[in-house]
C-alpha cells in the first residue's frame, strides 16, 4: 500500500529543517543533481559572479579569494549599508 501526502512548501520546508544538517545536505543534494548537472551550476554561478562584479565596476578574475569573499558578503548585506 503506497500512502500519499500533500503537503505545501512550507510544510516540506519545516519537515527538512527538523533534520539534521547531513540529512538536509543529502537531500539537497540530491535535489541539485535532479536540476543541474553540478559542473553546470558551478559555471553559472561564476558566469553570473563575473557579470554583477562587472556591474559594479569590479574584475572578478583579478580578485583574490579574500576579496571575492568581501564582494559576495556585501552584495549579501548591501540592504544594511
């Protein structure tokens, strides 16, 4: 016998958050892999890193891991500035 639920998003939401951590990255993962091959949204991320430092008037190639680290935590909290 196969039982269905239907749950919302928020409910799925709230179900993983009550798993530990691994799990959720297990499941995450898992999730991503349906989605995107991992290679390709590794690209895109950086395709997309490279053009809004570009906005910005900044080189992504030319940054160190430090200052792309700064970039992303600003772009993160730029609503706090």
């Amino acid at each position: 016998m196969v039982v269905t639920l239907n749950l919302t998003n928020d409910q799925v939401i709230e179900l993983l958050k009550q798993l530990p951590v691994e799990r959720q990255r297990a499941i995450v993962s898992v999730i991503i892999k349906d989605w995107l091959d991992w290679g390709e949204l590794s690209r895109y991320g950086e395709e997309r890193a490279r053009a809004t430092a570009a906005k910005r008037g900044r080189n992504w190639d030319a940054m160190t891991a430090d200052e792309r680290e700064i970039f992303i935590d600003d772009l993160v909290h730029e609503d706090r500035k």
